[in-house]
C-alpha cells in the first residue's frame, strides 16, 4: 500500500486520461519522492513520478496503478515495492518480467538499478532519477556524470549517437553505458574498428561476403548496438555503402544483391572535429547528420581533475583484487595525481594504477610506484629526452628505482603488461604504429624500440 500520510498524491493521475492531468502538472506536487518510472511501449513514452515509499502494481488492469495497455502485459503483472531501494515482483504474469536478460521466477523480489531498463512482458520499463532532484548531488557533480545523466534519455531511444573526444578519454566506455542504459541491453554491443589495414579488409568485416554466406558485423549488430570507433577513418566508398544501411535499415553483403532487414542503434566516435572533416570533404555531410542525431564531448582527464584520484582508486582496487592484496594512496601520491596533466587520458591512469600495484611492496602505493621509468632509460642512464618510456617521468627531484632495484619477478611482470598494451594497441589500430603509439602515450620511436626490445615483429610500413 501507498504511505497513508500521501493518500491522494499517486502516479496514477498521470497515465487516467479521465482525469485529465498531465505528466508536467503532476511532476511538480511535492509528495512524489526523486524518482520516476519511464515506460516505452513503441513510439510511446510514459514518465510516471514515484512515490517515496510503497507499492505499485502494474498491469493491465485500470484498477492497477501504472496501467499498461499493452497485449505483451497481464492483467495484474508485477508489483513496483519503493523504498531505499526499487525492486521488482512479477506476480504470476503470462508474458513474465524479465531482468538483466533473465526471466525472473513468481513472487520472487528482484533489486533494479537507476537508468538500467527491465521488462514487462515486451514493454520496456526503466526507474530513473528526476532531473533537478536532491540525489543528484556531489557524486553527480563530475562533467562525466552530467553528460551520462543525459545520456541516460537518449538511451532510451533509437536515435544514432556521436561520442567525440580525445585519445584515451573513455569513448567506446560511455557508449557502452548509452547501451547498457537502452532497452537493447539484451542483445549484441558489436565493436567495430574503423581503421582496419585495407578498405577491402574492412568491408567484408562490416558487410559481410554473399560468396562464402559470412555475415558482417553489421548483421551482428541487429537487435542491438553498433559502435562505430574512429568512425573519421572509413574510406569514402564505404561511407556511401553505410549510409544506405542507415537509411534502408539493411545490409547488403559483399557481391550479393539481396538485402537483409536489420534494426541497429549506432554509436560512432572520433578524436577529430568530424563538421571540419565534412568541410574538407573528407568525410559525406549526408552521412555525419545521420549519425549525429546526439553528440557528446568527453572532456580530456586534465578538465576532470575531480574524478583522476576515485579512478585511480578503482582501478588500483580492481588491479589488486585478484593478487588478494589491497592498497592505499599515500599523500605524495595523490597529490601528484591530482596535479599531473595526463596527456595520455584514462588509458594513461590505468597503466600507471596497474603498474604501481605490481611495484608496490607495502601497503600504500607510492609516489615513485606511479612515476617509475622504462627498463631501457635505466640502461642508458636516464639521459633526458632520449628513448623515454611509455610510463611517466618522475617529477623534478624525485629518484625512481632502475631496474636493478627491482625483483626479478616483479621486472618480468612489468615487461610483460607492457608488451601486453602495445599488443593490444597495434591490434587496435590495424597495425599502425603510428596510432597505436598515441594511443600509448609514447612516441613512434619509442614504440619502435618495445617492438624490437620484445621480438614484435614490426607491420609493414604500407599500413602506416
């Protein structure tokens, strides 16, 4: 039941076309707590303003609370119970709700999380924060936060999305979370390098072959979500061949005529400014307003400096975690994190939390764990500028440990994380050494020099 002191204020009104009151009006009276229920049935959306605490029933019914006129949803079919936290219950429905992708038994009471879609029946569902309301607050405060409070919206439509930053600022993350956030969660996130080595290559890749009967991943993707990295990069004849997928809501594989219905939500990112790239006529302006139906900049890590010290403590957390130890930051530590500009972005404060994990022998991860150079400057003394690492130098003043004040072991593990991420990175990048290397943090050079410290070969050069 509602709470007795709120007998008259209830949701209900909103969706009561005989009462006549509309989503706004009832989104401003003060009973309703800080939350609201989106519901998304078609083109159709419902924002449905929660109560603090009680229960709601949703159904079918008109004598449920949130009534969904909907085939997909019984009569009586789940209960909303709102407290501290929102949880689900499916009361015996036909159609059943359905959770994280699973299919929740009768009666059984299932949490839900803030901005992640559920179902009812075929209908989406979705508990959501309401703007302006007293939780968001400090830890809605970052720029990241906001723009995933936007997000969130967007995510629950259809609409393509252009996710711009810099190298390392988290782009294919955030466009996870736009998917994560949509009623797509279900089906596929299909990743899709846009600088593969060759346009041949990269259009059976998205495609597909009609001669060997290989799907692309584009038809992957179909049910779900697209993502479209450095999306600047693909070759003018394929952009033509990807705008007639968006516009036909089809595929049509390599050599073959017939095309293939697909219902795919893109997600694409760049590090460039892709209007100043359609300028140019790099890039088809017919094509970039078809996928840039939302835009959003990731600020660089430097304009984030309130976020670099939680992040830093999360990803030294989640290195730790399988090694059974736990750390702390020393002072020193945070507050040269706090200070240094990160060129290099998240990816470069992931690398250096890794790191001082494995270097770490105490409790607390120090100054020097985090600002330690390359085997190969400690060999060649550490002259300054030449052959630097793809780690960070050490402030002024400060001696960071050779490699010969380090354990075998722990120099092993080192060089292996780092081979590792430049493994990891020229695959990335199709082998081009000269994106893998900003993508790193380090210059060609440097890069050049790990490939041939560690027996990689090196790709060939035509791939540049």
């Amino acid at each position: 039941m509602l709470p007795t002191e709120h007998p008259v204020a209830y949701p209900r009104r909103v969706i009561d076309e005989e009462l006549g009151a509309t989503t706004e009006q009832i989104d401003r009276e003060a009973p309703f707590g800080d939350r609201v229920l989106l519901v998304i049935d078609g083109a159709a959306l419902q924002v449905i303003p929660l109560p603090g605490a009680g229960t709601l029933t949703i159904g079918r019914s008109s004598k449920c609370n949130v009534v969904i006129d909907s085939g997909s949803v019984s009569r009586h079919h789940a209960n909303l119970l709102i407290g501290g936290k929102v949880e689900i219950q499916d009361i015996g429905s036909s159609n059943g709700t359905t959770v994280d992708g699973d299919r929740i038994a009768a009666e059984q009471k299932v949490p839900l999380t803030i901005g992640v879609p559920f179902l009812v029946g075929a209908v989406t569902l979705m508990v959501q924060t309401r703007a302006g309301s007293r939780r968001e607050t400090t830890s809605k405060s970052s720029q990241l936060a906001a723009l995933e409070q936007s997000a969130s919206r967007i995510a629950i439509g259809k609409l393509p999305v252009l996710v711009v930053g810099e190298t390392g600022v988290g782009k294919e993350r955030f466009a996870e979370r736009i998917h994560e956030m949509s009623p797509r969660r279900p089906a596929s996130f299909v990743r899709i390098n846009c600088t593969a080595v060759s346009e041949a290559l990269l259009e059976a890749e998205l495609f597909g072959n009609d001669a060997t009967s290989k799907p692309g991943m584009l038809e992957a993707a179909d049910g779900g979500t697209a993502f479209l990295s450095d999306v600047d990069q693909l070759p003018p004849a394929l952009q033509q061949k990807l705008l007639r997928v968006v516009e036909d809501a089809a595929v049509r594989r390599t050599g073959g005529a017939k095309p293939r219905a697909v219902d795919i939500r893109f997600i694409s990112s760049t590090s460039k400014d892709l209007s100043a790239e359609v300028e140019a006529n790099r890039f088809r302006r017919d094509l970039y307003f078809r996928l840039a139906g939302a835009t959003f900049t990731i600020p660089p890590l430097r304009d984030r400096k309130d976020e670099v010290i939680p992040l830093a403590e999360q990803f030294i957390a989640s290195a730790a975690g399988p090694m059974g130890r736990s750390f702390t930051l020393s002072e020193d530590a945070k507050q040269w994190l706090s200070s240094h500009d990160w060129p290099g972005n998240i990816r470069e404060l992931r690398n250096a939390c890794e790191r001082s994990v494995l270097l770490a022998t105490g409790a607390s991860v120090e100054l020097h764990h985090l600002t330690i150079t390359s085997d190969d400057a400690a060999r060649r003394g550490a002259v300054p500028g030449r052959h630097r690492s793809a780690t960070i130098p050490p402030p002024m003043g400060i001696m960071a440990p050779s490699a010969a004040d380090m354990p075998t072991q722990v120099r092993a593990t080192v060089a292996e994380l780092e081979k590792q991420r430049i493994l990891e990175a020229l695959e990335r990048c199709a082998g081009n050494q000269t994106r893998a290397a900003e993508m790193l943090g380090i210059s060609r050079r440097t890069l050049i020099n790990r490939l041939d410290e560690y027996g990689i070969a090196r790709p060939r050069k035509r791939d540049e």
